[in-house]
C-alpha cells in the first residue's frame, strides 16, 4: 500500500549504513539539505531589515534584543526545499518527480553548484555534466561551435580535448551549418540539441538531465533516450526530473517524489512513481479513497466454480480465489464502494490461463460486491505492464456506456475479451472499476476522467507467461498481426 512505502524515511539507504562489500560508488549524497529564500515584507525592509539584524549584535541588553526582534519580524523564510535526503551510485539513475513549484530545480541547482544550501550538505564526486534549463551556459553571442569550446572549457576539458570530440558533438547535435551561426539565431530545439550533445559527450560520471528533451522533435528525442542508455550501460549516473512517470519506470532504478519542498517518497522507482501517480488522480478530483470500512462488510458465502467450465448464471461466481485474494491484500486501492472479489483469465476452452501463446485471446471474468448502494455509469478495465512496471497495453468498453445500479450486499459479474500480441515474457494485469461523481462520466458529451471514483484498483490482480512465437515477432512489447501482399511491380 502506498501509506506503508511511504513510511520508509528519504535517505533510509544512505551511507550511514556503510557501504557493503560490492556496492557501488556514491557519487552524490543529499544530507538534510535545505534551501530558504527570504522574502520580504516591503522593500524598505530590504535596507532596514540587515540595518537592525547589525545593530543587534554590537548593543547589549533589552535594547539590542527589541533591535533583533525587529530585524525577524522585516522578512520570512520560504523554503523551496526542506530537509531532503537521498543518494545516487555510480551507474544507477535516479528520477525526481513532483508538481511545478515542489523543489526539483532547486535541487537540481544545489547539485551543479549554481546554489548554495541553507543548511544539510551535499556531496559530489566526478564530472557534472547538467542540462538545467536551455541554452544554460551559452553565450547568445557566441556561434555554436565556439559554445561547444567554452562548455568543455568549463566542465574541464582542454582545448585538445574538446577539439577531439568536436565532430561527435556535432554530429549528434545534427544542426548542420547553424553550428557556426550565433546561438542567438537558434530555436529552443536547435539549443536543446547542441547542448545535450555537448554535455553526454564529454564522459561525465553524473549526467544531470531536468526536463530539457520534452522540447525536441520525436526522433531527436528517441536518440536521446537511445543515448542516455547507453550512458548508463556504461557506468555513467543519471538524475533524471521528468513528469512522464514512463519514462521513469523505464530508464530508473529508484526514484525521489518530492511535494511542498520535502521528500514525500523516496525509493524503487516503480512504487515511487505508483505513489504519484494516485497523488495525481486525487488532485485532480478522482476519489480514491473512502471511509467506508470494509473489514466490516459481511461476506456471504460463495460456490466454487466446477473446473474447466464457464458458466455466466449468477449461481457460479468463480469464486474463490486463493491467488487473487492475496494479490488484493497487497496491492489494493479505492473507494471501497464497490470491490472486487476476483478477477480470472480464461481461455476459449473455460481453462484458466498463466500461460497463454502471442495473440491468443482471453475473456477476463471479474466478479464484483457492491458495499454501499450505487447508481452510475461505470468503467470495468485492465491494463498491461511488463516486470519492470511499464504500461504497454489497456483495454476497457471504449465505445460502450454501462451502468451500474445495485444495493449493497449484491455480487456482478462483468466480463472483458481482449487479444493479447505480446512479446513474449511476463506481465503483470491491473484491473479495476470505476464509478463516476454524480453518475454520469461525461460533461457536455465529453469524457472527463476528473470526475472518477475509483472504487476498486487492484495492481496485481494476475501474472501472465507469453510463450515464445514461432514467427520470431520483432523486438517490443506488442506485436499487431498485420497481412502482406507481395507482388511484382507493375512495368
């Protein structure tokens, strides 16, 4: 549950434990670190407030203590970010997340040294290499070429040096001859370009990377993404802020949620960014949560369904479900309005399905209790994700409304049939059902996922083997079967 991860302190797995035998190498670590800014109360404040602070110190007495009460009550101390902790290890990327204004930048900016902390300290080891904001450190007046030259400059490198990675930057920078025109003359995707070439190649340790690539074009970002793997492959440390939780779960290991300046969450990277995620759904008005207390809801007692057999009466529920109930004990959210008693794969011949083939199709069955009356339309779906928590595939009724209206205490069943052409390893289903605030999922004709009530989300409902395919589909995770006509060209 989202609570209990939480509960880990930032920084839990820092270095006061001692590095064990085979760990790697932190290069950067976070201790308590603060950054305040003083804001004052007008601008006179300004001039008048450091006045009295000085005064303070040279008289004694009432006198001088009623002079430094005044030089506080001049100003107040936002803290843009507040006793942060965490670390990153040689060859391991590190995704920051949280909404505008929760620290990242600032913490971003402590790391490369552009700000000093408050309080706590942070420490670096090897090259920085930083795309902070773009154009960072580019002369408007300078061509690119010359840019390249002073980037290298700065983070150490020799003329020479430089001069020897010249024609990579360049080429991967792919700006033609605007590599010799004054930066001033370039688009915010020709400097995205320029300076993610110059900073990933220029062998830094720790690559620092803070939203610049959403700027650049699909395939430039594509190769970013191809390099930034290629950098970790090779050793190289990557903090990574990004609003695309994706993207997170994909290239992290673990990950730093910060909210209101402080560490919220601070662990594997596909929990932290589960965590957020729901944080997300909640402040956009999806109801996730309720105090409905469902330890106490009566169970009434159910048949068990005869093997190998489908039957849709009401009188076989496919239940129980040994497998499912423990997934649902740990991995469950929601309302809580309506649950979900178990959720089950069949094939076409009625046999559960663990293992299936590429493109075999399944009729997912979930059987719902309704725990306090309900009237609305309702979304009954699953979605797909790889071992390492990527979402690759979701299917619900697209072009279908249903409602649900029922009185507590009774049990639907609902069923979904998908075809699943999947790369062949394992997966991980999600499934849940969502009712709507005020019954109705649409404004005006249109879709609004704002007014959802979760009432059930289980994140582990079933794990699922694709079997390898004879065809050899090509790498990826879906694989769409699509027919071919191969026939001479017309002379």
């Amino acid at each position: 549950m989202c609570s209990d991860l939480r509960s880990s302190s930032p920084g839990s797995n820092g270095q006061s434990r001692g590095r064990t035998e085979g760990e790697a190498e932190v290069l950067i670590s976070a201790r308590n670190l603060s950054k305040a800014y003083r804001i004052w109360n007008n601008p006179a404040q300004r001039l008048l407030g450091p006045l009295f602070a000085e005064a303070a110190r040279w008289t004694p007495g009432s006198l001088g203590l009623a002079m430094e009460k005044k030089a506080r009550e001049s100003y107040r101390d936002f803290f843009a970010l507040q006793d942060v902790s965490f670390e990153l290890r040689r060859g391991e990327a590190v995704g920051v997340v949280g909404r505008n204004g929760a620290g990242k930048s600032t913490l971003l900016q402590l790391i490369a040294g552009t700000l000093q902390p408050s309080a706590g300290t942070i420490e670096v080891r090897g090259r920085v290499a930083a795309l902070l904001e773009l154009g960072a450190g580019f002369n408007p007046e300078f061509t690119g070429r010359e840019n390249v030259f002073l980037s290298g400059a700065v983070l150490g490198l020799s003329k020479a040096e430089m001069a020897a990675r010249f024609d990579s930057v360049a080429a991967f920078a792919d700006i033609g001859d605007f590599i010799e025109q004054p930066v001033k003359t370039y688009s915010s995707g020709m400097m995205m370009r320029l300076a993610f070439a110059v900073n990933t190649c220029v062998d830094p340790e720790v690559l620092i990377v803070d939203e610049a690539l959403s700027v650049g074009d699909a395939p430039f970002q594509s190769k970013c993404f191809r390099r930034l793997r290629q950098l970790i492959d090779g050793g190289v440390s990557l903090l990574f802020v990004s609003h695309d939780l994706g993207t997170v779960r994909s290239i992290c290991t673990r990950a730093l949620w910060l909210k209101n300046g402080k560490a919220e969450m601070w662990g594997e990277a596909k929990e932290v960014a589960k965590a957020y995620e729901r944080f997300c759904w909640q402040e956009q008005g999806v109801a996730l949560s309720s105090t409905l207390d469902l330890s106490k809801q009566e169970r009434a007692p159910a048949p068990m369904l005869a093997a190998n057999k489908i039957d849709d009466s009401r009188a076989t529920l496919l239940l129980p479900n040994p497998d499912f109930t423990r997934a649902r004990e740990r991995s469950r959210f929601g309302t809580g309005a309506v649950v979900l008693e178990n959720v089950i794969a069949r094939r076409a011949d009625g046999s559960v399905a663990t293992t299936v083939d590429y493109d075999e199709e399944l009729v997912f069955f979930f059987v719902a209790r309704v725990c306090s009356e309900v009237d609305s339309e309702c979304i009954v779906s699953i979605r797909v994700k790889d071992l390492h928590g990527n979402y690759v595939l979701s299917a619900h009724d697209i072009f279908a409304t249903h409602r649900l209206k029922a009185r507590a205490g009774e049990r639907w069943m609902a069923t979904l049939k998908i075809r699943l052409p999947l790369h062949h390893q394992q997966y991980s289903i999600l499934a849940g059902i969502f009712g709507f605030q005020g019954g109705t999922s649409r404004i005006s004709g249109s879709y609004d996922f704002s007014l959802a009530d979760v009432w059930e989300v289980v994140e582990d409902a079933i794990f699922l083997k694709v079997n390898p395919c004879s065809a050899m589909p090509l790498p990826g995770p879906v694989h769409v079967a699509a027919p071919v006509s191969l026939q001479p060209f017309p002379e």
